[in-house]
C-alpha cells in the first residue's frame, strides 16, 4: 500500500499517464510535420485524448484516496464515540430526541445545528429548536447529518 493507495490504483494512475502521455507526445509529433489545419485535426484529436486519459487516470486517483481516507475517518470517529469505560461502566452520549417533531439541536456555543442522532453533538448538552430560531441565531445545518 502506498499512502491510501493500493498497488492496483498506482498502476491504473500509471497505465492512464502513460496512456495520455504517449497520445499527447503522438499527437505533438504528428502535428508538428503538418502545415495544414486539416492535416492537423486527426492529430490534435489524438493529443486532447491523450489529456483527457491523463485527467482522467488523475482524477480517479484522488477520488480513490478520498474514498480510503472518508473510511478511515469514520473508523476512527466511530472509535473515539465508541463506550469506554473499566469495571462495566461505559461513556455515555447524551442523546436528545428533539420531542415529538424530531427538532434539530444545538447548543449556544455552536455555528451549525443537527439532527439529534448526529454524531458530531454526542455527548454535549443540547437544546432542540426550530430551524428559523437556529437560523435567526446565525447557524446553519450540519454537512453531515444534513437537517
């Protein structure tokens, strides 16, 4: 494994650069002997797919080590939420239900506020409102929970 990547995701970014490199560096040659735009065309084709696959083999790249690292990261969020304790006793969240209407909580301190199940407000003290009196208070939803 290197850094999030494993060895089949190296070799695609490898395969695509190769792939987009060899089309740009053939279409650069080709063009380069031809006067005429018409004799051109064909040639420039090859080379913008050839950045194309260069992009594309890039991009897939990052979304793969986005992916791996998002996984990891909620590993270890869902670790550190997770009951802690010695002799039986755990850590607990306390959990707001919001009342009947299901209400978004947050608390004084907070910018954004969230569905009561989020896992960013677990454990602190909350307060269920109406989203206009969180918004009129300046906060606005999670982008995790999405409320």
């Amino acid at each position: 494994m290197i850094g999030p990547w494993g060895r089949s995701q190296v070799g695609a970014l490898l395969a695509c650069w190769t792939a987009g490199l060899a089309g740009i560096a053939v279409g650069w040659w080709g063009t380069s002997g031809r006067s005429t735009p018409g004799d051109q065309a064909a040639w420039v084709g090859l080379a913008a797919a050839g950045v194309v696959a260069f992009g594309a083999g890039v991009g897939l790249w990052v979304m793969a080590g986005r992916r791996v690292l998002g996984l990891r990261q909620a590993r270890l969020f869902a670790a550190a939420v997770a009951p802690v304790g010695a002799a039986g006793t755990t850590k607990t969240s306390q959990v707001v239900s919001g009342g009947p209407a299901g209400l978004p909580v947050s608390s004084g301190m907070m910018r954004y506020y969230h569905r009561a199940n989020c896992l960013l407000v677990r454990g602190k003290a909350l307060i269920p409102a109406g989203v206009d009196h969180h918004r009129r208070d300046g906060r606005r939803p999670c982008g995790v929970c999405r409320p």
